[in-house]
C-alpha cells in the first residue's frame, strides 16, 4: 500500500508539473498585426541583493508565462559579495541565459546604475557588457556607457520613499538633462507594490517610456500571491514580433502597457487598441414585442474590466457602472426606445489609466 500511495503520489506531482508548464491562455490579446509581449525589467539574484539563484528567475518567468526578462543586478551594492564573488558582472544573466536556452523565455542583459537621488537608482538593459558600467564615483559616466551600447536606461522607482520620503516622483536638473539629451528614455511608473501618478505626468510630458516592474528580490509567488491568482507587474510591450530587435525598438518608441494589480496603464493610442482587441460586443436582438436590446459583450483579457457607460440610453437590469470579470461574459439589456440593428455603446474604462486622474474612454460597436 505504501509503495502504491507513493506511486500515486509521483503521478500526483508529475501531472501538477504538466499543468504548471503547459500553454497558457495569453494574458491579453495582441491588436491585429502586432506582438504583445510580456516583460519584466527590473529583477534581482543572489549576484547583488535577491535571494535567489539565477535560474529561480528564469523558472519563475516560465511559469508565469512571461516572454522576455532582464537581470539587473546592482553594479555598485553587493551585500553578498564576501560570499559569492564576481568580478565579471555578467555573470547572473550568463547563468539565466544557459537556463533558458531550450525555452521560449528571453533573457536580455541588463544592470541597475545604484545612486542616492539624483539621479536616484537607474536601469540599463539591452546592453552588451555590465562591466563597463562601473563607474563608482560618476553616475552620469555609467548613464553614457550605457547609452553607447545602445541600452534602453530608465528610472527607478522615482517615488521610492527612501528617496522620495514624500512618495512625490519629481524631477531635477540631473534629470531634465538627461532627458534633454536623450540618454533616458523610461520611467517606471510601476514598482514592485506601487503605482505614481506622478511619474506617469512626467513619462507623458517628457515623452519616455512608460513602465511597470518587479523589482523583485524574494520569490514572486509570495511577493505578488501567485498562488491565489496574483501577478507581478508586467510591461507590454507592442512589437512588431517578438525578436530582441522588434521590442528594443517599440520600447524606444514608447509603446508600452503596464498591468498592475487590476488596473491596466499606458498612453490613449495604446490602450484604445489593446481594448478594441479584448473586449468584443455581439450583435443586437430583441425579444418579441420588446424593445430593449439584449447585447453580449466579452472579456477575453486576464484582467477584469470596470466599465461605466457614457451614452444616452438606460439600462433594464444594471446600471451604468459594472464589471465584466477576467476571460467572462456580461449580458447588458439596453432600453433603445425603438428596434435598432446596431449600437454604439460609449464606455470609460475606471482601470484603464491614460493619465493623473484619467481614464481611457471609447467607443464599442455590436457586430
């Protein structure tokens, strides 16, 4: 009995195994003609303040479905260093890579720039040698190494309260210079369990790049509660396809969306098109001698949508405001006062974020 329970239990595990890598449903839709990918830019190991090796964030990735990771280790604070010493700074994404290699995961090179404000702590990924960073007592030295390996370099936390004691993203000269002379091209908005209004004011008004990160030291699942259905936040970024090439340059161009906790954020342009693909209206009918509309609209995004309807009619069984939960479906019963054969449904979007205090607001046609 006991070697029967254990085989059982074997099969158990092997099937959970099967389940946990197996093809999950996207997160999103991609709009027509684009590549949606799923990115973290902003992770940590062992090599400078994480708690783990090199592959748990590879392996965390996968499971996650996510499609391109980078490591970015500190360069300058390396509390593990008495025990693990490196002197070759690539080391973490070398191990991660190797892990990798036979996945559909990307993993990309990548550093954190660690200073006290300003600049504060700054990212660089898509570069070709963390070593070159090192500039210990010039921040602005390593800002344009980085900018000459063609990195992506971004800005940290700008609201982290150790920094920012006030919660307050904002910018200083050391800022408005780099921006000046394009050598920053992000910020995150969205870091680890926070979200800045303030950052995102100054993504819009300075025309950077607008992203949402980990910033993970721990282990995700117990970070973002995985378990119970959580999720880290995610950037994504609208490719062309998905090759390094393609998301570099759509980073570089600024078409990001970032999903954090419930709330999906980004520019109008972006989020009008991840929506025109996620959320789809059935056509018209009625009931006989009625006219009140019966219209089916559906979620197909991991996300739930809070809608609040914007146009002139009312409704039988809702009122204006409600929900439709992840990957469901919410049947609306419209009073349009005479049979129609097609509507225009206006909505706002309560967690689509398009800016301080903005939500995203659209149009959707029934078929």
């Amino acid at each position: 009995m006991l070697d029967l329970n254990r085989g059982l239990g074997s099969l158990v595990f092997a099937l959970i195994s099967v389940l946990i890598y197996a093809q999950q449903e996207p997160f999103f839709r991609s709009p027509e003609g684009l590549s949606l990918v799923s990115t973290d830019l902003h992770i940590h190991t062992v090599f400078s303040d994480g708690a783990v090796w090199p592959n748990i964030r590879v392996d965390e990735a996968l499971r996650e479905g996510l499609d391109l990771i980078s490591i970015t280790d500190h360069l300058e604070y390396q509390p593990h260093q008495a025990d693990i010493p490196h002197p070759n700074r690539n080391r973490s994404y070398d191990i991660a890579r190797d892990h990798a290699k036979d996945s559909e995961l990307t993993v990309i090179k990548g550093a954190e720039i660690t200073r006290s404000m300003p600049p504060g702590h700054i990212n660089a990924v898509f570069i070709r040698d963390v070593n070159k960073l090192l500039f210990p007592d010039d921040a602005k030295a390593a800002i344009l190494e980085a900018n000459k390996q063609d990195g992506f370099v971004f800005w940290n936390h700008p609201n982290w309260e150790a920094q920012r004691p006030d919660g307050i993203a904002r910018l200083e000269p050391l800022h408005k210079e780099l921006i000046k002379k394009k050598l920053l091209h992000g910020i995150e908005v969205v870091n680890f369990t926070t979200f800045s209004e303030e950052a995102m004011t100054i993504a819009l008004e300075n025309d950077l790049t607008i992203v949402g990160t980990s910033d993970v030291h721990g282990l995700t699942t117990w970070d973002f509660r995985i378990s119970e259905g959580g999720h880290r936040p995610i950037t994504f970024v609208l490719s062309k396809n998905k090759s390094v090439e393609a998301v570099k340059k759509a980073l570089f161009a600024g078409k990001t969306m970032v999903w954090f906790k419930d709330i999906i954020i980004g520019r109008e342009e972006h989020l009008s098109k991840i929506i025109k693909a996620n959320l789809t209206a059935s056509s018209i009918s009625y009931n006989k001698d009625e006219i009140i509309a019966k219209v089916k609209l559906k979620n197909h995004a991991a996300t739930p949508f809070h809608l609040s309807y914007k146009g002139l009619y009312t409704f039988h069984e809702d009122s204006s405001v409600f929900i439709i939960p992840p990957h469901g479906e919410k049947t609306i019963l419209v009073k349009t006062l005479e049979r129609k054969t097609s509507l225009e449904l206006p909505f706002e979007l309560l967690n689509g974020i398009t800016g301080a205090k903005k939500h995203l607001t659209f149009s959707l046609l029934t078929q």
